[in-house]
C-alpha cells in the first residue's frame, strides 16, 4: 500500500449560517480531534457540478438541495463526475442524514462509502480515487512533516513552535 500524504485527504465541513441561512460547504486540510481543528486550514469552498451547478447547497432531507450537495462533495472526492445513480444513493445515504447545521465528513469517508456502494452493485471498475483508499488511523500517514508540526502549533497556541 502507498502511503497517503497529509494534503491528499481532506474533511468537508458544511455550516449553514444562523443569521441568513445560507450555506457553504468548505475543503479543509485534514485535522483528527478537536484541539487539531482550532484554526484549521480551509483549502476551497466545493459547489454542486453539471446541470446542479447552480443549485443551492443543502442537507437532511431527499430534496434538489441535497442532491447538489452530494454532486459538490463526490465530484470532488472522485476528482470526477459522479454518475447519477451514485448521486441519488449518495443523497439518500449521507447527505439526508445531515441534521445539524454544521457537520464535517472526511473524504476517506466518502470515498468507503463509494467502493461500498460499487461492490454492492457489482461495479468492477472503480474510480481511480477509490482504487486506494485513504488510512482511516491518521497515524497510517507515517511521520508529520515538520512544516506542518510547525504550522499546526501556531495555529493552535498562536506562537511559533520552541
């Protein structure tokens, strides 16, 4: 098995603001506990592809909002288009189940759920995102580069590492 590095995981947190209630869903650097995602890094916010593109972005329910979600967030796990099929069950599996108005989902997550669904519709050829799955023990990355031991410290005690 290859080992992943640090930057080709990432977490999807989606937040639906209070005050307008409009939704984002952002790419963030990986972080594993609570204390590691003070500060975290937000690499991009993801918006739906194909004829969802222009679709509002929501969750918790099997509705046009949900399923622009589901194509934001495989699209970019898969690095591809998802097919229809796979946005639909992806809709009613995951994103339906999303109640709260703020919630994080790793894309080695999504990408699990994916070969699941694929070995249960007997789908031999898998996406290339899916064909090596990310370790699910950040621990499995092997030895943090130092940069990011760094970067992780000031973000979380607002002072350079000693």
């Amino acid at each position: 098995m290859t080992k992943w590095a640090y930057d080709e995981d990432r977490t999807y947190h989606g937040v639906r603001d209070p005050e307008t209630d409009k939704t984002r869903i952002e790419a963030e650097r990986a972080e594993f506990g609570p204390t590691q995602r003070k500060g975290v890094i937000v690499l991009r916010l993801i918006r739906p592809v194909g004829i969802l593109k222009e679709s509002a972005l929501e969750w918790g329910y099997r509705g046009t909002g949900p399923l622009a979600t589901a194509s934001a967030i495989l699209a970019d796990a898969l690095g591809q288009e998802p097919s229809a099929q796979l946005l639909e069950a992806f809709r009613t599996d995951v994103v339906s189940q999303l109640t709260d108005d703020e919630w994080r989902l790793r894309r080695g997550a999504v990408l699990r759920w994916v070969r699941g669904w694929c070995a249960e519709h007997n789908i031999d050829v898998l996406p290339a995102a899916v064909a090596e799955l990310p370790p699910i023990d950040p621990s499995d990355y092997g030895k943090l580069p130092e940069a990011l031991k760094k970067e992780r410290h000031f973000r979380i005690y607002g002072k350079p590492r000693q």
